[in-house]
C-alpha cells in the first residue's frame, strides 16, 4: 500500500481509541509514526529514502523480519519497558501498517522467517486502494467533526 492510505488508516484506528487513553497527543503521535516504521527496510518507501540506512537495508530485505509479528511484538515490548507512554500507539500504527500490506497483492509474511505468505487482492497504487484511502479519508474527516463537537459540547 501507498503512504498516503497506511496514513489514513491509521488516523482511523487511532482517532476510534482516543476517548480512552491517557494522553491523546502523544498516542495519536506515536500511531501516526509508527505507521511508516515498517517501510525503513526499502529505499522505495518515503521514510526509507529519507531516513533509512544502508545498515538496515543491507541486514533485511522489504517485506520481511520488520514486517512480521515477531518484529512488532519484540519492539512493542521494549517500548513497553522503555517508554510505555508511546507503546500502545505504536502496536496501533504498526499493527495497521500490516494489516493494510496483507492487503495488497504482494502479501505478508507475518510470521517470517517462516514460509507462510498471506496475500491480499489489492494492488498498491490501484483503484482498489484508491477506494480504500477515500473512504478512510472520509471516516477520518467524520470522526474529526465527531470527536471536536462531542468535545465542544461536554468540556
């Protein structure tokens, strides 16, 4: 999937648990970051272009190691450990990013290095996917207007 639609479907899933965290910048922060965070391992992603290393490209391959259930779950517990203020925002970026990549046509390994790949019937950059990032963009936009006039009218 594009940037752009991991983005908005990010947006969506954070903005529908942001009544019950803590401290709803920070969350939405960290869900909004860590939505890009996969794409660190290709040099054909925007984040990995701007600020990958040629480290963690040489040590990974795209759509692999950083695009597993190993990795999330191993770095969601870290952040847990280290700084647990961001951590549920990352699982809900992260774990977003995945589900959008199983998606799409070239699928996931979710459970790599294991051979099992999981493949979708989206083609990245498609009018499938076009579909998809308009209707997030248009429940992102409604829970927007939602969540200001609840905000509005309770506080």
């Amino acid at each position: 999937m594009l940037s752009k639609t991991h983005l908005v479907m990010s947006l969506f899933a954070g903005l529908l648990l942001i009544s019950s965290v803590r401290n709803p910048i920070v969350f939405l922060l960290s869900v909004l970051g860590a939505t890009f965070l996969p794409d660190l391992d290709s040099y054909n992603s925007k984040i990995g272009r701007r600020f990958s290393s040629r480290v963690i490209t040489a040590f990974t391959r795209h759509r692999g190691i950083m695009h597993s259930l190993i990795f999330l779950f191993a770095a969601y517990f870290v952040l847990y450990l280290y700084v647990p203020s961001v951590s549920l925002g990352f699982l809900v970026g992260y774990s977003v990013h995945l589900f959008g990549d199983l998606l799409t046509r070239k699928g996931l390994r979710l459970f790599y290095p294991f051979g099992l790949r999981i493949r979708g019937f989206v083609k990245t950059g498609g009018r499938i996917e076009s579909f998809i990032f308009l209707s997030f963009e248009v429940m992102d936009l409604l829970l927007i207007v939602k969540i200001t006039f609840f905000h509005l009218l309770f506080y």
